[in-house]
C-alpha cells in the first residue's frame, strides 16, 4: 500500500507552481478539491486523511465522491467537472510514480466529464451598473476603496482573481493610465483606463497609506483584500443601489457579472468580438463567442442584414367533412340560441 499524503503534498507544491507553471488561482482550485476528496475518503473509510493509501482512490470511490458533489453538495457540472480535471491530472502525475497503479489510473482517466448547459451570460444594463457605482460613499475611506474596485472591476472586466490580485506597481496613473493585469495561464494584459476610473484609483492610493504590503486593495484589518471580501463589498452595494433602481433586486449579481456587463459594452462599441477577447484576455475567441449570443442588438443588426423569404398567400380550403360538421356546429348553436 502506498501513503497518498507524499505524493499529493509533491503534486501541489513542486509539480503544479514549478513543473507546469500552473497559477496560483489553479494550485488552490485543485488544493480545494484534495481537500474536499480526502475528507469524504477519510469518512468512508474511517481513516484519517493522513493516512489514506493511493490504492483507495480507486474509480468507484471517485465516481461515488462525484455523485456526492452533485447530490449532497449541490454542485453543479460545471463544478463537478472541475473537481474531475484536479483528480485526472493527479493521475497523470502518478503513472510515472507508480507505474504499478497503471490499471487503477486508468480506469479513473476514462471517467467522462458531464455534458454542461450553455446559458445566456447574465449582464447589468447601463442604467443598473451606473446605480452600482454611484452606491459607496465617497467621503469615507472604505467608500473610496469600494468605488475605486467597482470601476476596475467593471471597467476592466476583471476576474475577481485579476482585481484582488492588482499590486501597486501594477498601476500606472501618470499620462496615460494604465494596469497590468495577471491573468489566468500567467498571460499578462495591459488595459487603458477611463479618466472616471483613474480618478477613482487615485482617490483611494491617496487614503490607502504607506507600508501595508504590495496589494493594491485593503481590507479592514489592512491586510490584502480576499475574493469573498469583494463579494460581500459588491453585495451590499448591489442591495443599496437596488434602492434607486429596483430592477437590480430581479439579478443576481456576482463579481463576473461585472465582467459580463463590460464585455457586452465593448461588444456593443466595437461590434467586434476580437477586441473583446483581447480586453478580457481569452486565451480562445471560442469562449468569448458567449457575448455574441446574448446580445440582442448583434441579433438585430444580423436580422436587418437578411433579406427574408417571400412567402405564398392563399386562403385555407377546408376539406368538405370539415365544413359540413363546421357547418352543424354552427347551427346547433343558432338552435340553440332560438330555444333559449
């Protein structure tokens, strides 16, 4: 039998950062799901996570744990499918190390990933991203700091990653305001900004302080602002803007959904899906094509570009059984009538 927590600790520290190139956002994505995997492993099979043996992570437990993802948890596929590809690449990783696990390794690469909806992308109109904006208080501190994440993360089309990951030297306000933005697959973007945006960013590095660590963005306790910070910074300005436009209580609205909302009005801008896969940083223009099926203006112009079939007027011809019972119908009603 072979112990499990060497391998998966050399996987996720050496393997992954420093083999691959994999990003942080990667490491902890497939961190969270060993996590998520060990602990369900440790509850079947009464042994502590630490002490779980390769052999145990067969397929059937493997399908079973991604049974318990979508049913208990409430996954999604998406999500599931996530999980999935964390524990195919561990595989990979282990038929080198274990060539005598090859049979197991297999039998757990051939689980086929689940066939996902692809859904409209929910996005804000104009009106409802400005009452957002227009929600943090621009007399106080974290008001000033909230204003300044709302504009980059709209005005960017920031991964809620890329935001909370900006550093100060990523920002460059002098002539020509720009930030280098650190995206997935370590592909870097360099994106101009608004002047509203750069006002925003400059009003808030003027009351951010000196000597708190690289980040742009602060929390509370002055230390690098967390996804979940933002997500609850953009909840509770989505709830008070929701005040003055009340659509906004109809959306569910996440960090992305920023990112969705500046992608349709570059979309709209431009009428040109490369730019938007260049502002967003797609490393395929396949996954920005997304855009171009919620935009109803796009569908409108392809309409008005069409010419349309002529079609064929005529009157219906009834056949002569089905006027005749017409016909009775029509009459007993009339009868009817009469005998009321």
């Amino acid at each position: 039998m072979t112990p499990v927590a060497p391998h998966i600790t050399a996987f996720l520290t050496e393997h992954l950062p420093h083999e691959r190139g994999a990003s942080r956002n990667t490491c902890e994505s497939y961190s969270y799901a060993f996590q998520l995997l060990f602990v369900y492993a440790s509850e079947r099979f009464g042994t502590p996570p630490s002490k779980l043996h390769f052999e145990q992570l067969d397929v059937l437990l493997i399908v079973d744990f991604l049974s318990y993802l979508e049913g208990q948890r409430g996954n999604s596929s998406k999500s599931r499918n996530i999980r999935l590809a964390a524990i195919k690449s561990f595989m990979r990783y282990m038929q080198f190390r274990l060539p005598s696990a090859l049979e197991q390794i297999q039998r757990v690469l051939a689980i086929a990933t689940k066939r996902t909806d692809t859904r409209l992308v929910d996005y804000l109109t104009a009106v409802e991203m400005q009452s957002v904006l227009d929600a943090p208080t621009p007399t106080t501190r974290f008001g000033i700091r909230d204003c300044a994440m709302l504009h980059l993360g709209f005005a960017g089309g920031l991964r809620v990653s890329e935001l909370v990951g900006l550093q100060i030297v990523d920002i460059e306000l002098r002539q020509f305001p720009t930030i280098t933005v650190h995206g997935k697959g370590r592909r870097e973007r360099s994106l101009p900004l608004w002047k509203e945006t750069a006002r925003a960013v400059r009003a808030w590095i003027a009351v951010r302080g000196e000597g708190l660590g690289p980040e742009l963005f602060l929390n509370a306790r002055g230390e690098a602002m967390t996804r979940s910070g933002f997500e609850y910074v953009l909840r509770k300005h989505v709830r008070s803007a929701s005040e003055q436009c009340p659509s906004l209580l109809t959306k569910r609205v996440s960090p992305h959904v920023l990112r969705h909302t500046c992608a349709m009005i570059v979309l709209n801008a431009t009428n040109d899906i490369r730019k938007v896969s260049l502002w967003l940083g797609h490393s395929s223009i396949q996954t920005t094509e997304m855009y171009t099926r919620a935009d109803k203006t796009e569908n409108f112009r392809t309409l008005e570009a069409m010419v349309p079939p002529k079609l064929r007027t005529g009157r219906f011809k009834a056949t002569d059984k089905l006027l005749d019972t017409l016909k009775s119908a029509r009459l007993c009603g009339v009868g009817g009538s009469n005998r009321g």
